[in-house]
C-alpha cells in the first residue's frame, strides 16, 4: 500500500481506489474467518474458561471486526488489526500464567 500512496503518477482518487481494493483483497478472508471465530466463542459457554474468555475477549473481537469492516483509514490496516493483538496477547500470558501454575504443583 505504501508504493501505491507514493506512486506519484496515479491521481489521488486512484490511490484511494487501489488501496481500498488491496485492502479489501487483503483483509476479506480475514473477516470471514474472525466472523466464524466470534459465532463459535460466541456460543453459550460450557465451562468457567469459556466464560472467562467471553467476558474478558469479546467486545475486544467485536470492536476488531467492526474496525476491519468500518475502516477510518483505509491505508492503516495495522490500527485496526490492533484488538486482535490485544486478544492475542493476552492469552499468550493467561497461557504463561497457567503453565506456571501446572509446573509448581
């Protein structure tokens, strides 16, 4: 997307044309993919994990996938990708946390 925003030959609404259609291209099988994701996690849970992650990851999911869908920029996937991070990053920890407890025991 940058080469496209500095391409100095195309006009600027054909810069924005062919940033909202590679970043279309781009994050279209990734919504499709989080939208499976938030149904399944969105589920009636069955255990006090599946509650936790619930309560703790889904409004997080649910502002990533209204940002992918909504962007305010469309050059700036990577601030719209930040939720996930987020979500990411805190189950690596939780992991980490947990691991540590099983290894004490």
């Amino acid at each position: 997307m940058e080469r496209v925003k500095n391409n100095t030959s195309l006009s600027s609404s054909e810069r924005k044309l062919l940033i909202r259609e590679k970043r279309e291209t781009i994050v279209k099988p990734l919504i499709h993919t989080i939208e499976r994701l938030s149904d399944i996690t969105g589920q009636t849970a069955e255990t006090r994990h599946e509650q936790w992650f619930q309560d703790t990851y889904s409004h997080l999911i649910n502002k990533g996938l209204d940002k992918l869908r909504n962007p305010v920029r469309e050059e700036d996937l990577l601030a719209d990708w930040q939720p996930f991070k987020r979500v990411c990053n805190g189950s690596i920890v939780f992991v980490k946390l947990l691991s540590n407890a099983l290894s004490a025991q």
